[in-house]
C-alpha cells in the first residue's frame, strides 16, 4: 500500500474520478466511483483500492486520535456492566445438563455439559482456544448427538460466512477425519447419529442444497438430498419436535416451501408439504402423525392448520389468523404447545392445549413494554418453559415458566458489575403521526432526571419484516446517563406491528420507511423531547441505507449520524445478478433488471444515487473488507460521492475493518469498543461532555 506522507492526514483521502456507466431501459446512471470495486471480488487485491480504503482508515485514525481519552474511559464504563466471568443457565436435553460460560476478559465463550446422575463438568468446546491468534472468529452451529458422544460445531475465522464443520468425539476430546469446509446452516444429525444433514454455500454465499454426510465416508461420497433451482431461494434443515422427521424448507422474502424425510431414512425421497404459490409462506412441525403448519396463505398475519401426515397439504384451520393478533410461530410439546405472537405490537406467549382447543393460557408480563419469549426448550416431554424478559429499563431476564402452576420463576437477572439503578430510569411507548396519518410506535427510555429538550438518540432498522424489540441495553446507558433520551421508531418495513406493517415497508412502499423515521424525529421535537440538530441517529445494513436516505432528505435534523455497514449502493447491487445477495432480494426491492417501474423507483431513493451539493451532518460510516452481504465499495463509494458534493465542513469518517465481516469485530470486548468509537463521536459531534 505504501506509506503516506505527514501531509495526506491535514485532509480527507479525495478518491479518483473514473468516469463509468451503465444503461438499463434506456436511463444512463453514471458512477465515477465504481472502480473501487476490485474486479477480482471476493478477493481484494488491487493496490490502488486497497491504498485509498488504508488512506480513509488513516483519517479516521488521526481525526479520532485526540478522542482517545473518551474512547477509552467509554470502553471501561461498558465494560464495567458487563459480568466478565458470568455462565448462563444450564438446561437439560436428554441425559446432559448444558450450559455456556465467559471467564473473566475472555473473548469468547466457553461450552460445558455434566450428567445429570452427577460427574465432574465436562468441558465440551473451547471458543477461547479455538480463536487463539484469529483476528476473527465465530461459532456457526454446534449440535450434540443423540446419544451425547459426538459434537458437530462449524467455524469462520475470516468474516466471510463461510464456515468449516468439524466433528469431536466428547469421550476422547479428539475430531474425527471428517471435516466439512463452505457450510452455511445447522447441522443436523440423523437418527442414530450416524450422519450429518447441512448446507454448502455456493460461489454466490446461496445455500441451495441439502447435503448428508456419513461419518468416516469421504466428503466428496456425501448425498445431495435436496437442490434448489430458484437461484433467489435459501435452503436449510431442522428437526421435528419428535426429532423423527428432518423439515427441509426453501425461501426467499414472500414464498416458502417445505419438505419431509424420514430422520431414520435420510435418502429417502423428499415428501412435498405444499407446493410453492407466489406469497405464501409456511413453516412445519410433525407430531405424532400430524403435520402442523403456520402459514399466511388465508390471512397475512398467520393462521395454525394440520394436516395428516399422508394429505400434508390438506390444511385445516386450528388457530385462525386475525389482524389483532400477529402469529409468529408454534412450538410443539408432549402435553401442551406454545404460540407466539404479538399483540398491539407487544410479544405475546400462549400454552395451548391438544385436548381442548378452548383452552388458552397466556403468560402475563409485569411491564407495559417488553421484549419476551421462549428460550432454548429442547427436549418434548417439558413441563416447565424456558423464557426470557426484558424492557428498556429491565435487564435481561431468564425465567422457568412452570405451565401447570402458570408461575414465572425467575432463574437469573443480568447483572451489571458497576451498578444500575432500575429506579432512575423511565421508559415509555408513545405513537407518533407519520405523514400519512398512520400511529408509529416509539419506546423511549430516559433518567428521571433528565431535561428536556435535550439531545435524544434515535435508532430505526425497518427491513425485511425484522422488528426492533424494546429490550435492555447495557451500552446505551453511556448515552442515556450523559442526559440523551434513546428512541427506537418501529418504522413499517419491520413487522413490529404485523405483516401489513412489513409489506408497507417495501417494494413500491418503500419510501415509508426513511419517511416514518422524519416523521417519528419531528414528532419527538413536538413533543419537547429533543430539537433539530440534537438527534444523533444509527443503523446498520438495511438502517444504514435508511440513515443515507435521512440524511439526503432532512439534513438539518441530525446531528451526528452512524451509518454501519450501510446498503446505499441500492440500484447498482440490484442491477447486479452475479451478486451474492442480489436474486433473493428481488422480493424485497424489487427487480429493476426487468422491471423499469422498479427501476425508478430505486433509483429515486438509492442514496448513492441522491447524494447533493447540499450541507450534510456529522457522519461515521463503517464497512467490512470480507463483508458478503454489503460489500465493501458500497460504504466507500457513498463516502467518496459525499467527499466530492457536500457543502459543509463537518466531519466525514470512514472506517474499513480489513479483517472482519458484515458483524464487524467479533469479540465479546473488540466489538465493544468500536461501540464505544462510535459513542464518542455522537458525544463530540453533539458537544456532549464526555
């Protein structure tokens, strides 16, 4: 890359202009930062890309550097919250307690098991030795064999999601020869653990198959069970609550469909629940004889039908769906099953019962907002309910539900080493008019203490029908205790509030989203909660193709925002089918190859596209060098556009983690202090003191 001179640091990397184009329905869109993108993607090679994102690293370096002092004592503060030696709650499956443990400044966690007749612990997987001397590292799947002999477990140590499966022989700690490099799923095992059911990804990071692997066969021998040709579909596995049953399912964002194998019979021929249909979406569970599927075919919000297992898809109502109550999910048990859902955009958990249809027992919740559900269940004869709790004042919970008594026994409360003070705080969950007329949801959370109008924090995401759960934050309290309020807009684009809300969201509604998040932060002003110019905002992905769009379009109102990893090079990766992501985003953005409405409409709010000669406000903005789903030149090309055209002289920070992924650092402290880098930029930019 070459060393930079002195000089290069008295001002911002200026990236060349190299003229380029491309002509889709007769419209020209020209790009003079499309050279960024190295041609040889995935590999980045190209010295004079590498030598401009190492120059952009360079700025941000110096610009951050008299901001040390604060980066640091924000990391000791966050850090200082969270237990370092802490171990969850051990849950049994078959003849083996389970649990996980962080020991004090590990990075990563630690897996153990002890019988549950009574024997020392057993240390069965070793995240801290596994990442020894990896700049990056993550855990994909981890599955233990039936019989509780073998674990599968697959891991990525570059960030790019691509993981390795290895075997390990928990009586002599030693892996067997099998090892299974390009994995992207679970990992299955069949019955009687004699193989392995997963998913490669292919050169575009899709998993359109299903693999089988016997133990000790070589890997090039493995079965393809299934082979999806829709190239914008994703294919992955599971078990069914009886573990008899191997569920395979095939998806993109609006179709779903599934398949049945026998668990005992692997290679046996796939059994269609329900051919595809444009728009539905299901998912299947099988007990005793009985397939149980959640699907949207009859109302967007979900229903709960059965079938037998000879007609899978002659579905019959047993929960129907309304436009109250938005269903998520079903988990089948023995005595009882679970529905889950959300009511008035609050989660909601039922136990339902086989033998009486009537018979609906929710679980009550202490607070009026909250973010609550089952946790890990695995075993189906439970009579008693993992679940987990939390609110924006609340830490994170994990309880017992005990569903013959329906009693709540609470098992453990995070803890925060360095005090937290529940009764300082208040949260509330307001709505806020979009312009449209349409109530969006708001939870706040702020001290008591705090005066108003004062700087707030509002964050948005609104993709996918992913909502934003109103849950429990031990970072963000380095804002709130410096006198911010923080707000999460539940924006339409998330299904916060039920499929309608997600699908008002997207494709030709898109633009609701960026406008609901405007609306939600003029509404806050109204309020007296905060003023223009005192709202620091972030997102990440698809939030952070929300923060490029905000702050084309309102300015004035923001005035620090962090944009991580953002997705603003919207038309040019929709164009582009070679993409790895691209084919199964159609569904969400629309497919603007074919498709010339779709076309304009991308083109009309892609905030690469829309980025003016008009003042900006203070930004951080974040990428990924091994990043699979935003790729690395979408970050840089947005920041070189707005390098050339701003008007403003605030500050403009780009920085590329060149050894890590879409997640950033991977570490349980490393990402904890790029939290902390970008707190400190919010509280410089907004003249906070530290």
């Amino acid at each position: 890359m070459g060393r930079m001179n002195d000089n290069s640091l008295l001002a911002p990397p200026i990236a060349a202009k190299k003229p380029s184009s491309i002509t889709h329905h007769g419209i020209t869109v020209s790009d003079d930062y499309a050279w960024l993108r190295d041609a040889g993607y995935p590999t980045v090679a190209d010295k004079e890309v590498l030598a401009h994102l190492a120059a952009e690293n360079a700025w941000f370096e110096a610009r951050m550097k008299p901001h040390e002092r604060t980066i640091e004592a924000l990391f000791k503060e966050m850090r200082g919250r969270i237990k370092e030696a802490d171990k969850s709650v051990p849950q049994k499956d078959g003849d083996y307690l389970y649990w996980i443990e962080y020991e004090d400044g590990a990075e990563y966690k630690k897996w153990w098991r002890r019988p549950v007749a009574g024997s020392p612990d057993e240390l069965i997987l070793d995240e801290v030795a596994l990442a020894e001397g990896k700049e990056y590292f993550r855990l994909g799947a981890l599955s233990v064999s039936k019989d509780g002999r073998l674990l599968a477990y697959s891991v990525d140590d570059n960030g790019s999601e691509r993981f390795t499966a290895k075997i390990k022989d928990l009586a002599t700690g030693e892996h067997l020869p099998d090892e299974i490099p390009g994995t992207l799923s679970s990992l299955v095992w069949v019955a009687g653990d004699t193989g392995l059911v997963y998913s490669l990804a292919n050169e575009n990071w899709r998993t359109d198959n299903v693999r089988l692997h016997w133990l000790g066969r070589p890997i090039d021998s493995d079965v393809e069970l299934y082979h999806e040709d829709d190239e914008g579909f994703r294919v992955g596995a599971s078990l069914s609550a009886q573990e008899d049953w191997i569920v395979i399912s095939a998806g993109d964002h609006e179709t779903r469909e599934c398949w049945l194998v026998p668990a005992a019979e692997p290679t046996a021929a796939p059994r269609l629940v329900r051919a595809r249909e444009k728009g539905v979406e299901y998912d299947v569970d099988v007990r005793e004889g009985t397939v149980w599927a959640h699907a949207n075919d009859t109302h967007e919000n979900f229903r709960v039908a059965t079938a037998p297992l000879e007609a899978p898809d002659a579905w019959e109502t047993l929960i129907e769906g309304t436009d109250e109550f938005y269903l998520t999910g079903f988990e089948l048990f023995r005595d009882f099953y679970v529905v889950e859902g959300r009511l008035g955009g609050l989660d909601r958990v039922e136990i339902r019962y086989y033998d009486d249809p009537a018979r609906i027992e929710p679980v009550a919740f202490p607070e009026a907002s909250y973010s609550a559900g089952t946790g890990s269940n695995p075993e189906y004869d439970q009579t008693v309910l993992r679940m987990s709790y939390e609110s924006m004042i609340s830490p994170a919970s994990t309880y017992d539900y005990h569903v013959a008594e329906r009693r709540l026994e609470l098992l453990k409360r995070q803890e925060i080493p360095s005090g937290y003070d529940r009764d300082l705080y208040a949260t509330d969950r307001l709505e806020i008019a979009a312009r449209d007329g349409t109530p969006i949801p708001v939870s706040v959370m702020y001290r008591k203490d705090r005066k108003a109008p004062g700087p707030l924090h509002l964050y948005g995401y609104g993709a996918y029908g992913i909502a934003i759960p109103p849950g429990f934050s031990t970072t963000r309290l380095s804002l709130v205790d410096r006198g911010f309020a923080y707000a999460i807009a539940h924006i339409r684009g998330g299904d916060d509030m039920g499929r309608a809300w997600y699908k008002a969201g997207k494709l030709e509604s898109r633009v609701n989203t960026f406008t609901d998040f405007v609306d939600v932060a003029k509404g806050l002003i109204d309020r007296g909660l905060t003023e223009a110019g005192r709202i620091s905002i972030s997102g990440g992905s698809a939030g952070g193709e929300l923060m490029g769009a905000v702050v084309n379009s309102n300015p004035e109102l923001w005035g620090a925002v962090v944009a991580h990893v953002p997705f603003v090079d919207v038309l040019a990766t929709m164009l582009d089918a070679t993409l790895p992501l691209t084919p199964g985003e159609w569904p969400e953005w629309g497919n603007p190859i074919e498709d010339r409405e779709a076309f304009e409409l991308i083109q009309s709010y892609s905030p690469y596209d829309n980025v003016r000669a008009q003042p900006y406000p203070p930004m951080l903005v974040t990428a990924g060098l091994n990043d699979p789903r935003v790729t690395y030149w979408e970050p840089a090309k947005w920041v070189a556009r707005l390098r050339e055209l701003k008007t403003d002289d605030h500050e403009l920070l780009l920085k590329t983690n060149m050894g890590a992924g879409h997640g950033g650092k991977s570490g349980r402290f490393q990402s904890l202090h790029e939290t902390a880098e970008e707190m400190a930029f919010i509280l410089w930019q907004m003249g906070v003191a530290a």
